[in-house]
C-alpha cells in the first residue's frame, strides 16, 4: 500500500511537532523516519496509525484519504517501542488478539497464528505469560502480533531500543527479511542512524518537526543537503569558506581558508560564502614534503585517539574549528601525537556544498 | 484530542454533571444557607457574626483547634520514634508489631472511644477495681480522653509516612556522611532527620486533619468539651426543617480550616518530599540485649495499649450486661443474640448501603482513574479537584450540606436511604480512585493503543484490555472503600432516618444511653467485618492493608 503525506502539520500547545512534512512512500518500501528525539518523528507515525489527528494536511493510504478514519479502521499493523504485550494474556492469545476482533473462524486464527509463530521462531512459547519471555522473544510476539492481522501497513516505534546491543543487530536483520518476504510497506521510526542505514530502502531525517531530506542510505550520506542531515547521518566537518573563482569549464571551484587555498571539483555554488561538509574518514594524511600540493592543509594536534582500527586526529583548522580527521587501519609508526604538526589531503571531488 | 475520543467525551461530561451534584452543589448550597439570617429570611452576615461575637461558639473552635494539636503533638512524640525503631534496628516479631501497629488506622475511632469509656469511665471496670481502694481513677471525660484515643489511634499514620519515608534513603547517603567526618549522632540530625522531615511535617498534618474532623470520639466522651464538628452537629439537629443557617455557618468555619490543611500538604509539603530511589536500604542494626529489650517494650507496648480497647470491647460484647454496668468474668451470648435475631436490621442496612455505594463507586472509580491517568489535560486536572474534594471535608460537614441540599425541591433525597449511598459514594469513592490510578499509571497507554490499532475501538479496548490488568488495584479499592464506608459514623449519624439505621449509628446510641452490651455486640460485627476483608486482601495480594488509606 503507498502512503502520501501532504503538508502535515501537528501542533501541542505552542510547539509545532509537525510542520508542513510531505511524504510518498512507495509500496512495499522499507521507509524510516530518522531524527533526534523530539524531532516529530513518533508523532508522525502516530498521526499514521490514527493516534493523533493531524492539524493541517492529508494522509492517504493508496487512493483513500484516511484523515477522518478512526485508528482501529486502520488496517495498520504497529510495533511499539515497549512491545505492549498484554500482560494477562498469552502468547497464542496476545497474537490472537486482532484475529478475533475481526471475528474470524477459530480454524483459519490457529492457521494463521501457526504460520506466524513459524516465522517469528516462536514455537513452543505459544502458552507462555509475557512476562517469562525474554525482551527479544517479546519483540518477536508484538511483531506476529502486527503482522497476523494482514496489515496493509507496517508501523515501527523505535522497536529495538529496548534490546541489548548484539541482539538489536540480529533483530533487525530479521525484521528486514520479514519485511522482504512479505513485501509489505514497512514505516519505521528509529534515532540510531547505523540502524535506519542497515535496513531502510529510503530515509527521511526529521529536525524539529520539519523535513531535512530524503533519499536512498547511500544518497543522504554521500551528498547530504543539509549541515543537520551532513552531522546526524556519521559526522562531518562543516567548514566555512569563501569562493574566489572558478576554473575555465567551471569545474574547479577555488576557495580560500583562513589563507589557506582549497580546490573544490564537479559542484558549481555561487559565489561567495559557501558551507562545505567533509567527512573524516575522507581526509587523507600527507607528509612535509607534500606541503606545497594543492588541497593539502596542515595544523596542529589538538588530540589524537587511538582505537585500533583507526586513529581518530583533532586537528587545528584553517577557519578556526578545528577538523576531525579519521585515519584507518593506521601504520604503527605513523600515529601522531598531541602539539605535533599534521599534514592532510582534502581530495577535490568528495566534499559537499551544502544548501542554504 | 482525536474524533476517536468521542465516546470519552460524553462520558467525561456525564461524570461532571454527577460531581457537580453530588460534591459542589451541596457545599456552594450550606456557604450560601451560611449567609441567611436565621430568622428574616434575608441575606446577613448574622450567623457568623455571632460565631465571632459569642464566645460560646468561639470555644468550640478553640477546643477543636487544642485537640488536635494535642493529638498531633502525641502521635508524633510516639510515631516518629515507632518507626525509626522498627526501621533500624532488629527487634523480636517486628513484623507481627508492624502489621498490627497500623491496624489503628482502620479500626472505627468510636468503638475505641467507647472502650476507654468502659475502662476509665465512670462506671468503668478500673473505678470498680480501684474505688474501693480509694484510689482515683483520672478522669477519661473532655479533652483527656479525647486526645488520648486521638493520639492511640492516629500515631500510626506518622509511622507509617515517616518508614516510608526512611526506607526510601540510600545506605550511601549516610556513608556519605560518615566518611565527610561526622558521627553517629551527627549523622541522625544533619542528613537522616533533615530527610524525614517532611514525611514527619506530612504525617502531622494528616494526623491534624484527622482529629479535626472527627466526630465520634469528642461526641461520645466530650461531654461538655464541646468542639466544632459536634457544635455543627448540633445546631443542624435543632435547625433542622428551618434554616441550616449556624450549622452552615460552623461547617464554613471546619471546612475552611480542613480545605486549608489539605492545600497546605499538596502544595508546600509535598513540594518539599525529597524523591529518591534507595538501591540499598538502610542497614538494619543488632543493638545489644538490654537495649533491644527496651525498644522492643517501647513498640510492642504501644501496640499493645492501641489495640488493647478494642479486645475490651470484643470481650464486653460477650460479657453479661444490664445497661453501663457489665459483669466482667460472666459471660453470655445475650448481647449478640439481641443484636442479630432480635434486632438485625442494623446489620443488613450497613451491609447492604456498603455494597451498594461501592459497586457503584468501583465503576465510578474505575472511569475517573482511566480519565485522570490516560486523558491528562486541563479538564482532567479539574476533575482532579473535584474527585478528591470530599476528602478535604469533614464527614459531618459533608452530611449537613447533603441534607440540608436535598431536603426539598427537584430532587428530594432527604429522609430516603439514597442519600446514605450518595455520601459514602462522594466520601469514599476517592479511595477506590487512589488505588486503581496508582495502578494505571504503572501501566503503559500503549498497551490500549496496541489493542486499538488491531482494530478493537477504545470504549471496547478500555474493557477487554486495561480493565482486566487493572483488576488487582480495583479490587483492593473496593474493600478500602466497602471498610471504611462500613465504619463510617460521622456522615450516617447526619444523614440516616428510623429504619436506616446502620451498625455505627447502633453502637453511637446505645453507648449514649449506656446500653454497653448490645453496642459492643454491634462493634464486635463491624471489627469483625472490617477485618476480614482486610485480612483477605493483605494474604491474596500481600497489600499492605492501611498503606492504601
């Protein structure tokens, strides 16, 4: 089922939880809404299921605008961030819940629940209480529960923030491939931005209730448009610059920080204050004798972390702010340590010029 | 709000116009009656100015005011110690001394009123046993025995806020004292004392509360001492079918100073109640022999001394009697046989206005707490004020202004056994709410939305999912309220009529008229019935049974 958000807005008080967000979401996409808490993003996939009504806007499921439909006409299927099993039912009756709200035959509910319990690995827990289920069986249960009743749409509120590290790896790949075995549109809303990369077909970052961007994992993260979407998705070094000219194709941007030159290839900003975004682990490391090359900068060590696979540098910036630089699988004798003066490389075609 | 909450809506409004009736319409009619002069008709300020003008009246606030402080000052001197001990020190049958020491608390205020009476009365078992020996026997009449039976009943709500409030202290906050430098002693009166303090503070305004409003002891052992709550009693008994124009007057006067101490708990010290979260309790202490001994004399003596009246009266109640004069060692069935097969009537009524009020205040109950929990919002707050108000006014008051309100016109109420519901209903229900809100709020509104989006509507979700975890704390809130309705004097005595009289209102007139046996046979059922529901919910679900009071 496509889902279409036209300019929704949702107002608490004074404070705009939702302002003027559209969205289209493709059937069967697995779509996440990513963003710090108290960006609007759970309010959003409230207003989905029917929880809260939205202020200004529309929400279509397919052709049917759902404004107006009451949250158990629905035909959502959602995932709380706490599971909400019912503590006094049991497993079979928890997932049998919806089943019998929709007053079905006691044959085709046990089929049902058999082919689900099969799919979620949950055989065998069929009598048990919630509460002697461990978090990831609960997260499987409140997941059959969703997905029994045949939902057109999939809602999940940050579903594993309550599960422990390695289990919340294990589990998200299994709701990923759930999610592809069925094909069912899938909105999921988390703040951890490795996780919304790791299964999402498309992301959309929310900052106080409003729409950052939208795209592809790899699009938002290789060309974010936004300094908030640039430093929520990984880290970036935001820099300010100035641009001085551009080079006869206009391919070559040229501008200066804090005296020092930088080249910039295949963007064509306007002239002027520009905001770049470079990730660390794009910066290479130079030596003195490449000093004089272009796009080669140099400052002082502010400080220098050493973590194994990579050596995290703080480094003195040409603007000011110093500049973070990431240096993987690092040579022992290669690390430099704080006060020490470092050489690096910005290559012209990775930073990005971000909008506004 | 979601077009979903319709059906909530019209609920929520349904309630209102129920609370308006039952709670503020009869307290804004008895401030109005306050305001017409007893004779003309005419607006005045009559009856307060001779509240003001007579010192007669002046008195009764004045005992009632001394009393309670009285009261206050003694359950305090004897909580506060009571629960220090039992919280830091090992002492032998702790937990039997805990359990019984709150026990007080539930036991009907009366009934130990009329015990002392038949100790230290005048016709009491110690004047028999000591007259003859030309000793006298202190006096249990007027303020003494007021503040005794206060203070012997009251102390363990300063126990028990005061070992709430010291079991919620961290081992380390005191290490850390420890370790800055300070001794023992230090320790207990810069961080432990500072701690509890407001527990203490708490407690004693609830204690204060509780004399304040109480009816039954200044009435049965008063005599003379007159106090407000009775003073109000008994001009609305004289004023009755004219104007409640002094009753109102009395019942603005108890009701500004039992509204202000309650104001004062929620918002000054309840602002200043320190949250913790202990992970590690305090560490119990082993004293040695002789000192345990005398802590132990200290706790288990006091319980013994507040429960010990109503073991008299237990015993009495099979004791052979010809009116006050009781046959101590002989004993007879007589009173009981009186009580239940010849006059029976009183039983029946309080069992059957009891239940009656509190399946109709579980329902109720059970809605508020749902409203106040999940539907948070400027009404809820209002609703709040209103639910809870009843537990702001003295029964007494509550009685006069539902009488005097429904006595005539549109709904007339006055003289049926209606009313007795409608004021337990208003009195009580506050209980049930406490008990099942505190429950809801432990429980997450996802778990209703979970049912909501699997296509179950709210009203239905409401029933089939948070009713049935909510069942635990909607149980104990209905035996709170089934018990406390059930030793309810203060409301009953203004508000019954011939036929509907209830076991409290028995034992009330047959201590008056010195019928000792029959009362104690009638006090002996309502102990008993008090008791075992309690005892019940306290094995089924390890409930604490007064913490919920």
């Amino acid at each position: 089922m496509r889902v279409e958000l036209t300019r929704i807005t949702k107002r608490f008080g004074p404070l705009k939880a939702v302002d003027d967000v559209s969205l289209s979401i493709r059937e069967g996409t697995f779509f996440t809404l990513l963003g710090p808490s108290g960006c609007g993003k759970t309010t959003l996939l409230r207003m989905i299921a029917g929880f809260y009504t939205p202020d200004g806007g529309e929400i279509r499921f397919g052709d049917k605008r759902v404004n107006d439909v009451p949250p158990h006409k629905r035909e959502t299927g959602m995932v709380f961030q706490n599971y909400a099993l019912f503590p006094h039912l049991s497993v079979f009756d928890n997932i049998a819940y919806g089943l019998r709200a929709r007053k079905l035959p006691r044959r085709e509910i046990e089929a049902r629940i058999g082919k689900i319990i099969g799919s979620v690995q949950l055989e065998g827990l069929e009598g048990r209480a919630p509460s002697q289920l461990s978090g990831g069986q609960q997260q499987r249960v409140a997941l059959a529960r969703a997905l029994v009743i045949s939902p057109q749409i999939l809602l999940m509120d940050e579903p594993l923030s309550n599960l422990d590290a390695k289990l919340r790896v294990s589990m998200r790949e299994e709701i990923r491939r759930i999610q592809k075995e069925l094909g069912i549109t899938t909105i999921y809303v988390t703040h951890d931005q490795e996780e919304a990369m790791a299964v999402s077909d498309r992301i959309a970052i929310l900052n106080r209730g409003r729409l950052e961007q939208v795209g592809a994992p790899a699009e938002i993260y290789f060309r974010p448009e936004s300094r908030f979407a640039a430093e929520f998705m990984g880290s970036s070094n935001i820099i300010e610059l100035t641009v001085e000219g551009y080079d006869e194709a206009a391919a070559l941007i040229t501008a200066e920080a804090g005296g020092q030159w930088l080249r910039i290839r295949g963007q064509r900003p306007p002239e002027g204050r520009i905001v770049l975004s470079i990730r660390p682990e794009w910066i290479g490391v130079a030596d003195a004798a490449q000093a004089a090359e272009a796009n080669v900068l140099s400052g002082e060590v502010l400080s220098s972390t050493f973590l194994g696979p990579l050596v995290r540098y703080r480094v003195a910036g040409p603007t000011g702010a110093p500049i973070a630089i990431e240096v993987h699988n690092p040579d022992e004798r290669g690390i430099h340590g704080d006060g020490e003066r470092l050489f690096y490389r910005i290559p012209p075609d990775k930073p990005v010029v971000l909008k506004g | 709000m979601g077009k979903y909450f319709k059906a909530w809506n019209l609920i929520l409004g349904f309630i209102f116009i129920i609370l308006f009736f039952a709670v503020l319409y009869p307290i804004l009619f008895i401030f109005k009656a306050s305001f017409i002069h007893p004779e003309t008709g005419a607006f005045s300020l009559k009856s307060y100015q001779n509240f003001f003008h007579y010192p007669y009246y002046l008195r009764c606030l004045r005992n009632s005011l001394f009393v309670s402080s009285l009261g206050t000052l003694f359950a305090l001197i004897l909580g506060v110690p009571f629960a220090f001990f039992l919280a830091r020190y090992r002492i032998p049958g702790k937990n039997l001394i805990k359990t019984l020491g709150t026990l007080p608390l539930i036991l009907p205020t009366f009934i130990g009123a009329e015990a002392w009476l038949m100790l230290l009365g005048r016709n009491g078992l110690f004047a028999k046993l000591l007259g003859p020996l030309g000793i006298d026997v202190p006096s249990i009449y007027g303020w003494r025995g007021i503040v005794l039976v206060f203070t012997l009943q009251f102390f363990p709500f300063i126990f028990l806020m005061v070992s709430a409030a010291i079991n919620a202290i961290d081992r380390s906050l005191e290490e850390a004292a420890t370790n800055l430098g300070s001794g023992r002693l230090r320790v207990f009166f810069t961080v432990t004392l500072p701690v509890v303090t407001p527990a203490i503070l708490s407690g004693a305004l609830v204690v204060f509360y509780l004399c304040i409003e109480n009816f039954g002891v200044p009435i049965l052992i008063g005599e003379d001492f007159r106090v407000l709550s009775v003073q109000a009693y008994n001009e609305f008994i004289s004023e009755m079918g004219g104007n409640p124009s002094m009753a109102g007057a009395l019942s603005m006067v108890l009701l500004a100073i039992t509204l202000g101490l309650t104001l004062l708990q929620k918002y000054w010290v309840e602002r200043k109640s320190y949250a913790m979260t202990s992970l590690n309790p305090l560490e119990v202490k082993q004293l040695r022999p002789l000192p345990t001994f005398l802590i132990w004399l200290f706790c288990a003596g006091l319980v013994f001394i507040a429960l010990f009246p109503f073991a008299v009266v237990m015993v009495s109640s099979i004791t052979k009697t010809s009116g006050p004069v009781m046959y101590w060692g002989q004993f007879s069935l007589e009173n009981f046989i009186r009580a239940v097969a010849i006059a029976p009537r009183p039983i029946i009524n309080s069992f059957f206005l009891a239940t009656t009020a509190t399946l109709i205040g579980i329902v109720f109950g059970v809605v508020v707490s749902y409203l106040l929990v999940r539907r948070r919002g400027a009404v809820s707050y209002l609703l709040d004020l209103l639910v809870m108000l009843p537990l702001a006014i003295a029964g007494t008051v509550q009685g006069i202004a539902l009488a005097a309100t429904y006595n005539k016109g549109l709904i007339v109420l006055t003289g049926t056994w209606m009313i007795l519901v409608l004021a337990y209903f208003v009195r009580k229900t506050p209980y049930s709410i406490k008990t099942t809100s505190a429950l809801l709020q432990q429980i997450d509104g996802s778990i209703e939305e979970a049912s909501i989006n699997l296509g179950v509507p709210p009203v239905r979700s409401f029933i089939k999912v948070v009713i049935p975890i909510m069942l635990p704390g909607i149980i104990a809130g209905g035996i709170i309220m089934w018990v406390t309705t059930l030793a309810e004097l203060s409301s009953t005595i203004v508000l019954y009529y011939g036929p509907w009289a209830t076991m409290t209102v028995e034992v009330f007139q047959r201590i008056g008229s010195g019928d000792f046996g029959p009362a104690s046979a009638y006090a002996t059922i309502l102990i008993i019935s008090v008791l075992i529901p309690l005892f019940i919910l306290n094995r089924v679900s390890g409930k604490d049974l007064a913490s919920s009071l």
